[in-house]
C-alpha cells in the first residue's frame, strides 16, 4: 500500500520516472504524450536543458533565503522582465508559489487597498457561475463550479456569480455574439448596483476559461465592457489567467487580446512550466502606492515567497519561450490543432462545440448536437476518457460538470508549445480512439 495520499485513494496510478520533450514516460517503459501540459502547465515539456541548467546553477549559488529577510537577483529580473512586458498600468509582482496563492494574494491585495484608501465598506466580490479560481478557501469561494464549492460551502465567504460568457451555451437565438457582450456586461453592472457600487470590491474572471468550461473564450467586446463597467463603480478588476495566460493563448498575457489591462493578474502554471512551483499576482501602480503610502506593509505572506530557485527556472521558461519565438509557434500550432480536430470531430455525433484559443482548446461532448444535451452526470464519461486516453499513451483532461458543476463533459487540451505537426496528427488520432472507446463502453 503506498503512504502516499493521493487523489483517489482507490486508484491506481503509474509511476513516471522520466521526460522526453512532450512525453513522459513510466517505469514500464510506457510514452505519453502530455497533450495537456499536466494541468496546463508543462509549455517547454519535460525536459528542457536551458531551464534544468539554470536550476542547477541557483541551487549551486543559492537555494532559498526568506523574503522578509532578503530580495534576491532572480526574483528581481523575473520580475523586471514580467513588468516589461505586462498589460499597461501593472508595475510590481507579488511571487507566491501557485495559483490559488496567486487568487488568495489578489483578494487579500483588493481588501487592503480599499482600507487604506479609505473606503473599508468596500468587502463585496463579484465572480461568474462555472469559474475556476483555486482550491485554497477564498479561492473556491470565487469560483463559481458548485460541485468543488459544495461541500466545504459553510466554510466559505459569500461571493456574488453572474454568467459567464458562455456563448455556445446562453447566446440567445436573436443576439449577436456583441449583443451578448452587451448584456452581459449590463448583468454585472446591475448586480454591483444590488450590493451597492460603494460596498463592491472586486469582479474575477478568467479571459479563457480553463478548467470548469473547457477552452470557452469570450464573445468581442465583451472584457472591454467589463472594464468601462468596473471603472464607473470604482470596481478593481482581478483577470485571473492561472491556466490561460503566459503564453497559453498565442500571447503572453491573455488580457492582451481583449484589449484591456486589469488591476490585478494573476499567473502560475506556465510562469515555470513545471520546473519550479511558481505563482505571481500582478500588481497595478495604483494599489502598490496606495499601500507603500498608507501602512507600507501587506498584511500577507508564505514562507516560500519569491523562492531564488523557483524565481531563476521561471525567469530561464520566459527567456526561453522569448528567444525561441514560442509565442508565434503557439498560434501556428493552435491553428493547426483546431484544424484537425475540427476535421476529425466536426461531424462527430457526440462532439457539440470545437473552441479555444492558440494551444489551449477545448472540446464538449453532447448525446444531442442539435439539443446540445449532456450526457447523464452518472456514466462519468469524462473519467472513460481519460482513461482509455491514458491506454492510449495520451494525457488529456476531460473534466464533467460542464453546464451547471454537475451536469456535462468536455475535454481540455494545452499540450507544450515544443510540438511539430507528428504530434498534433498523433493527439488527434489518439483522442478520436479514446473518445470512441469511452462511448462504446457506456
């Protein structure tokens, strides 16, 4: 019996021992092509020698000390080099060391800016239904997937959720995907004027919705409205792009091709490709000011912040993925994924949606196309998949819940940006296999 606690506990798990670019591999000597990047996190693969020699080198020099007692080189070139490059207005990072840390950090930052502006009535938290923000409690708190909250409901604070822009599902028949934007972003407004404007503190989206939705991008114009409605209320917008950002969706930031910037971004996944758990908030000048001229101190902290080692494989990812022009290569790749699967699944009977953006798509599974009904919650078939994937020696990540936390399956892909076309045909066959294995199994 293994001491580990994992999981599923009545699951039996294979034991991976190696990595091979966008394979790992077990001690069975079996090869799977990671077409999901683990959780979306493994972009440069398993086994990237630039990054591994930069890891070796820090811990060399120095591993680790404590950020209430020192800054270190690589935690203040990663961040350099993030500002450099952020959405306009972001001037400082706060490094965690994931991404519900990286959630737990924004709200925390949201709360304390409002205290020390003066306007503490400022407690209310705006996010959307079928949002994914973290396990940690304010996280899951934010989020909007009623199966992860359910159970640990009593322990979480209240939080408003208002739809998501969820076009494939609630565009209505007479609207445009604009009209939609439209109304959604009137939804939001009116539920700020519910808790009134002036007790608000924060909106929380995902400009790609990752894994509760399945790859779901926005309809145009949709986050623009979002910003014009939050900055009439004096709402801060938090941009949560844990899994879609860092390069995911052909730009480093996601919120670069929505046109906007955000008060506070939040990245973790792709940040060190899995080399290192790292996270980070993104802070505006505005918050970081009003904090170093108010108290000066953030009233929040975790030992491994800003960890030399974690800062040093995350700043080798970016500088990699920067010189080896990986963020032209995501959107070459993703358009050649979308194109296969589309050729493959367009006509499938079970495939009702095909969506996504650069190397993060996402497929939805229907017993209906035309009446887009899911299938029932009790075959799992999200599970199936994964599995006969699995036998397959492909990684995927189907999730259920899809429409409501309950009902609904729908398949994440987010492979490394390292591929060629071989790996996008062996994706594509592979998953076809396993999604015609998984029904034929029901």
């Amino acid at each position: 019996m293994s001491h580990v606690f994992h999981r599923h506990l009545n699951q039996d798990y294979p034991t991976a021992v190696k990595g091979d670019g966008p394979y790992l591999i077990d001690s069975q000597g079996r090869r799977y092509l990671d077409a999901s990047g683990g959780a979306a996190v493994s972009c440069l693969g398993h086994s990237d020698g630039d990054v591994i020699k930069a890891i070796q080198d820090q811990v060399g020099t120095m591993a680790y000390a404590h950020s209430s007692f020192f800054t270190s080189e690589p935690m203040e070139e990663l961040a350099d080099f993030l500002i450099d490059r952020a959405p306009e207005g972001l001037e400082s990072v706060y490094f965690v060391s994931g991404g519900s840390e990286a959630v737990e950090a924004a709200l925390k930052l949201a709360r304390q800016y409002f205290i020390e502006i003066g306007q503490p009535q400022r407690k209310h938290l705006i996010a959307r239904r079928q949002s994914y923000h973290g396990n940690t409690l304010g996280a899951l708190a934010t989020g909007g997937n009623a199966w992860r909250r359910q159970q640990f409901e009593p322990l979480l604070i209240n939080v408003s959720h208002v739809s998501p822009c969820y076009a494939y599902r609630e565009q209505r028949a007479d609207e445009t995907p604009e009209a939609m934007g439209v109304r959604l972003a009137a939804e939001l407004e009116e539920e700020i004027l519910r808790l009134g404007a002036e007790n608000v503190m924060a909106f929380v989206a995902e400009p790609v919705v990752g894994a509760t939705l399945g790859a779901v991008t926005a309809v145009p114009g949709y986050f623009k409205r979002i910003r014009e409605v939050c900055d009439r209320y004096g709402v801060l917008l938090i941009l949560d792009e844990v899994m879609c950002g860092m390069g995911r969706t052909g730009s480093l930031f996601a919120a670069e091709q929505e046109g906007i910037s955000a008060d506070l971004i939040t990245i973790a996944k792709g940040l060190g490709a899995g080399y290192q758990p790292i996270g980070a908030t993104l802070v505006s000048g505005k918050i970081r000011d009003a904090i170093a001229n108010g108290s000066g101190f953030f009233q929040h902290g975790h030992t491994y912040i800003g960890h030399a080692t974690a800062c040093a494989a995350a700043l080798a990812v970016q500088q990699a993925i920067e010189s080896r022009g990986l963020l032209a290569r995501v959107n070459h790749l993703g358009d050649g994924l979308q194109a296969r699967l589309k050729e493959r699944f367009a006509q499938h009977v079970n495939i009702g949606d095909i969506r996504g953006r650069g190397l993060f798509q996402g497929l939805e599974l229907v017993t209906d196309r035309t009446k887009k009904t899911p299938f029932d919650p009790a075959l799992k078939l999200h599970a199936r998949i994964k599995k006969a994937a699995m036998a397959e020696g492909l990684m995927c990540y189907p999730m259920g819940g899809t429409l409501d936390g309950r009902q609904g399956d729908h398949i994440l892909l987010a492979p490394p940006f390292i591929l060629d076309n071989t790996h996008l045909d062996e994706i594509t066959l592979k998953l076809g296999n396993a999604i015609d294995t998984a029904l034929a199994s029901l």
